[in-house]
C-alpha cells in the first residue's frame, strides 16, 4: 500500500502502521507524536505537522486525515504536502558554538585516543591539535588513571545512558606547576565512541563570585589571594583556629591572624562566620587555585 496508515484504538493506543507510515515517522519513536497529532484531529478537520526525516535528509510538511471512526479503532492516513531540503545552516552555527563553547567538548575512542576536541579543550592541553593523544600525553597527565576509569565505566553501561562524575585533575601549567582543579564532567557512549562535555568548577564559582561582587557594587571583583592566605582559608573553612592553622603552617598565631585580617579587607567582610560562608560558596575560585 502507497498510503501512509495508522490504525488505533478510541483512546488513541496504536495497534497498527505500515512501512510508508512508518518510513516518513521514524515509527515507533515518534509513536507518542504520532498518537498527539491523531488527538488533535478529534476537534480539527486536518492537522498539519512539520517533521525532519533523518533517510532523506528532507523536512516534510504532513496532513493528517481521520477516514473513520468505529467502536474499536480509528483509521488514520498521512498525506506529504510538502518536500524541503533541509538546511543545514543552524548545524553549522551549532557546531560553531561547541567549538568556541567555555567548556571541553569531546569525542573519544575506547582506548582513550582522542578523536575530537573543541577549542576549549585543545587550549587547556596548550595545542593545536590532540587528536590522536591521550590523556597521559597532556598536562593533566597525573591524574589521567583517574579519568581512564571513569571512561571505561561509562563503557559498562547502556549506550546513550549518561554518566556524570566530579573528578579531580592535577594540571601542570607553562611554569610546571600543579594546580589542582575540581572537573564537573558527563560522559555517554555510543558506536563505540565517548562523547564528554566538562567543566572546570574554578571557573564556575569565578563567573558567579563575579556577578556576587558586582551586585555588591564591589570596586575590584578579581580578589588575589596570596598562596599563604589561600592556605589559611583552605583551613579556616575546615573549622581550624588561628593556633591551630599556626601550627599547621609552622607560623606564629599573629602571622595567621594577620593574613585573615588581609583576607576580610579584600573580600570587604569584617565578620569570620561571613567570610566563612562566601569561601565555602565559592571555593572552587580561590581553594582550587592552590598551587604545589
């Protein structure tokens, strides 16, 4: 039969389509769509939807006809009233975006060779081209064990199932030193292939600090905390008091007590509980910052 047909039952449950019905619906994903557009007919004459077909590379205009009506089923056939090549403009402008996107975007084989990586990524492996390397070639390569478990994890489960994680990754910069960031990540497969989108939480919590000290009509929102400082937030946040961070760090309690005072006036925040509380919200901006 040449007629696209769809048979359901009164309360629109599909019991049957043929293979034209099926072709131009990419039946039985869109079996749900399909069974909304036949419900809209119940107060319509015809009902148009507009459908990209994947075989064809067209977008489709569809009108849809209810024939009959009986005690137990519905007859239902799809006319096409228009063909269209699909432009594939918006595909460009989206790859354009993943490309320039603050954030890694990419595509690895199951031997952890990569075989995409945005801009984003590339520039952080401080390259102009990974593909083909792994994570053991590039500048997070001490911590690349830990994110080549996480890959042959996310292999184990279902193809198109997302798997998200919160990784530490030891980064050595143009100077070699470590620095120690906190990467949101998530990763699926499919084709045998790793697609992975990450995120570094530094740069997260540096944008909303950003905006918090605007909103506070802050004069400098880029606050430089110096390593010592930065060492006696990391465990002031940890509950520690002046004595104790002193002989944590092998410095007199005055020294500490002096650095916090440092660090209240940067922040413009006089009471301890509050600067407590905007480090523990932000910390990804100042604790992950530190350097070894």
């Amino acid at each position: 039969m040449h007629i696209p047909l769809i048979i359901s039952t009164p309360n629109l449950n599909i019991t049957f389509y043929n293979d034209y019905a099926k072709m131009l619906l990419d039946l039985p994903i869109n079996l749900r769509h399909a069974a909304d557009n036949i419900e809209k007919l119940l107060t319509h004459s015809h009902n148009e939807l507009t459908s990209y077909h994947n075989t064809t590379d067209e977008t489709l205009t569809l009108r849809w006809y209810q024939h009959h009506q009986g005690i137990s089923e519905r007859y239902i056939s799809i006319k096409v009233v228009k063909r269209e090549k699909r432009n594939h403009g918006d595909k460009q402008t989206i790859k354009q975006l993943i490309a320039h996107l603050p954030a890694s975007v990419l595509i690895k084989d199951q031997s952890g060779s990569y075989l995409y990586a945005n801009e984003h990524h590339t520039q952080a492996a401080r390259a102009t081209n990974i593909v083909g390397r792994k994570d053991v070639d590039l500048p997070w390569c001490e911590s690349a064990h830990k994110f080549l478990e996480h890959d042959a994890f996310c292999f184990t489960k279902n193809e198109n199932e997302p798997y998200y994680f919160v990784e530490q990754q030891a980064y050595r910069n143009d100077n070699n030193q470590l620095i120690h960031n906190t990467m949101l990540c998530a990763t699926h497969h499919k084709n045998n292939q790793l697609y992975g989108f990450s995120m570094n939480l530094r740069d997260i919590h540096q944008s909303l600090f950003v905006k918090y000290a605007q909103t506070r009509g802050a004069t400098d929102a880029n606050i430089d905390l110096s390593t010592r400082e930065m060492e006696c937030i990391n465990w002031l946040v940890e509950g520690k008091s002046s004595s104790e961070i002193a002989t944590i760090l092998g410095i007199s309690r005055k020294t500490v007590e002096w650095h916090i005072a440092n660090i209240k006036q940067k922040f413009g925040c006089y009471k301890l509980t509050k600067l407590a509380f905007l480090i523990g919200k932000f910390h990804g901006y100042f604790i992950e910052r530190n350097v070894s």
